[in-house]
C-alpha cells in the first residue's frame, strides 16, 4: 500500500451503532475513523542534534481501540523512539472523539551524511492499519534560530528601585552566532543589559551553536513615574532571527516632600524674647501619600521652634498642606539676620528648608538702653561740673 500522509478506517456498521448521539455531534460532520497526524510530516535538522516532531493520533467516532506503535525504515546510526506525555511509549488507546499527543524524537549523529531520509510512523490494532511517513532532511548549516527566556518575568518595587531581570538566550541554530540586545520600554524609562555575574554592560554578545548564555536587564523607571504596570520588551537579534520575551515591572507609590514658604518666600522677621508666627508650605510631588509627617526645626542656641500642628495626618500626591511655625529668638539675641532650618519627615522621606530670620531688639530695650546713656550723660556733666571749679 502507497504511504499517505492522513490514514482512515471506516466505521463498520455495528460499531456505528454503539456511538452515542452525544458523540456523533462531537465529530465533524461526515468524518469518522483513527487518524495518525503531524503539522509537521517533512522537517530539516541539522546531523548531531536531537529532535522532536509532534504527532497525533485521532479517534472520530470509534470505541476504543489499542493500537500498537512503531518507527520503520530508521537509518542506521540513528535513533528514533515514540514518546507520550514525556516517557517512550509502544501502544495508545484514543478515546471516542478525543486523540492522545505523541512525539518523534531523533537522535541524529554528527557524521551523518546530508540528504533526505524518510520513516515511516505506524500504529496497528482493531483491525486498522496505519502509516505516517516523515520526511527528514538533514543540512549542515540551518538559519540562525534564537530563544529568549526571563526567569522571573514580573518584578515589583519603588521608583527608587533597580528591576533587574535574569534572561537566558540560547543559540538553537547550527552555528556561532552575534547576538545584538534591545529592549522596548515606555518612556524615559532605563534599560541596559550586563553580564550576568559582572556590571559590565553589553549591546551583543556571541553565543556558540546549540549553547545559552545568561544575562540581566536592568530597569529603572523615572522618578516622577505614576504606580502601576508597565510592560517590557527584551529583545534577542542575530542574522534574520528574533527573539522577544515579555517581562513586567509593578512599580509602587513613592511620596516625595518639599518644603518652603508661602508663596516661595524663605524670610521672616521676629522680634527678640517674641514668639513670631512663620507660615510654612509642605508638598508632595511624589506619586503615593504621604502619611504621618512630622516637623521639626533647629535654629541658634536660646532659640525655640514648635509647629502648629506639629503632624500632618495625609498629603496626596500633587497637594500642600500649610502649617505655622512659630519662632521664639533668644531673648538676648543681638539685632541681625540668623538662619533656621525647619523640616519635614514621613516614613524614610524628608525634606527641608533653611529661612533667613531678621531679629530686631524689643521696643523696651531700646528705652532701657537710652535710659542708661542718659544717667552716663548726667553722670559726666555732674563730674566736670564739679571738678572744673577746682
């Protein structure tokens, strides 16, 4: 009998009768029988490689049947064995409407000569017989093929964070190759590939046939960056071939505080021994809230600086709270300009912010100190008065 590529054995009447209608409706219209198939009956490997070709075997319509499994007219010098569900197999039982999956896989050695064998796949039982011919070609030097693999394919972090993704690229081609490295990422968003024990960073990288080399993308996300999920793309090149695998970075909120005058204004005046009200600004401009933050001040010894509140429960991202600082100089403090650095903290994040304060003495001083320079003034007009007579 002529080998085809699809085998059929009709239902006989009586197991026609023993089909249910349930599945009859399961079958295509009109097909009924085993079948023994491949997507891929003609295939080209190169010699000293082991390959698998997928196969199938097809139940339309039939009670089940044991069917025994064999490989014929195999070359001598190489090996060739059926498998199922991993593990070699010599028989199959299909179900009723349902097929079991097979895999050829050959073991080819390197000396063998180019050219196109054909084997032939048979499975026989039940009063079938099967034959699946598999064409083989055999070429020394095959297109350039590649895969791309990340190990962890989601990573989770701050916009602080380094997401770096272990990536494993194999050479499945028969020969050395040049592999350039890309990645795709949204906007302003950073990537680079390294060594995958070393920070030397690489756009391409040699990899010889049929091995793997690993290496790690890193990405860094900017600063300003909302939370969310975002998607990229690693991308393997060499020759006509491409290779791309999809990672993903989930990046979390990361509040960020400023802190500053109203409107800008880094200055404030205070009086000597007087407690001065000093409106200060506190912003987010990060991407999460900032929860619990506390202020705090320092300024010349003899000062004192509290706030009004002196905690801020919340601020979401893009708000400002105003708060009051409020400032007590010394009470001997001279007249002149002092600096005090007021700030802002909330779970690791800090900001702060140095304002120029302008002192000035109190009123009373200033009458005491002229009340001094005036007895000073008597007290002098007195001792020349009284000594000039002499």
């Amino acid at each position: 009998m002529k080998p085809s590529f699809r085998a059929l054995v009709l239902v006989s009447s009586l197991a026609a009768a023993t089909i249910s209608q349930a599945q009859a409706q399961e079958a295509p219209t009109g097909v009924k029988g085993i079948f023994l198939l491949s997507d891929f009956p003609a295939v080209t490997v190169r010699p000293g490689t082991t390959s698998s070709i997928p196969l199938k075997l097809q139940n339309y319509g039939l009670s089940p049947e044991r069917l025994a499994l064999s490989v014929g007219d195999i070359p001598d010098g190489w090996t060739a064995t059926l498998q199922g569900s991993g593990q070699p197999v010599a028989a199959a039982m299909p179900n009723t409407n349902q097929s079991v999956n097979l895999d050829l896989r050959l073991d080819i050695p390197a000396n063998a000569p180019a050219g196109t064998k054909t084997l032939n796949i048979r499975a026989e039982g039940g009063g079938a017989s099967l034959t699946l011919p598999i064409a083989v070609s055999l070429a020394k030097d095959l297109p350039a093929k590649l895969s791309i693999q990340s190990q962890l394919p989601e990573l989770r972090g701050s916009t602080r964070s380094n997401f770096e993704y272990q990536l494993s690229i194999k050479n499945d081609s028969g020969k050395r190759v040049i592999v350039s490295l890309a990645a795709q990422a949204p906007n302003n968003f950073d990537t680079s590939f390294t060594e995958a024990y070393g920070a030397q960073e690489l756009s391409a990288i040699p990899i010889d046939a049929g091995q793997s080399k690993d290496v790690k993308m890193k990405v860094r996300p900017p600063g300003n960056v909302r939370a969310g999920r975002y998607e990229i793309a690693a991308i393997a090149r060499a020759e006509d071939a491409t290779a791309k695998t999809d990672v993903a970075l989930v990046v979390s909120g990361q509040p960020k505080l400023e802190v500053s005058g109203r409107e800008g204004l880094l200055s404030a005046s205070a009086v000597a021994g007087t407690e001065t009200s000093i409106p200060v600004i506190v912003g987010n401009t990060g991407t999460a809230p900032a929860d619990q933050i506390e202020l705090s001040g320092s300024a010349p010894n003899g000062w004192r600086v509290t706030f009004e509140p002196k905690i801020i429960d919340s601020i979401a991202p893009g708000q400002t709270k105003e708060v009051q600082a409020l400032v007590t100089p010394a009470s001997k403090a001279i007249a002149g300009d002092y600096a005090a650095t007021l700030r802002a903290e909330s779970k690791g994040e800090n900001a702060s912010a140095s304002f120029r304060v302008a002192v000035t003495t109190s009123t009373m001083y200033g009458l005491a100190g002229f009340g001094i320079i005036g007895l000073a003034l008597m007290v002098l007009v007195g001792a020349v008065a009284r000594f000039g007579r002499r």
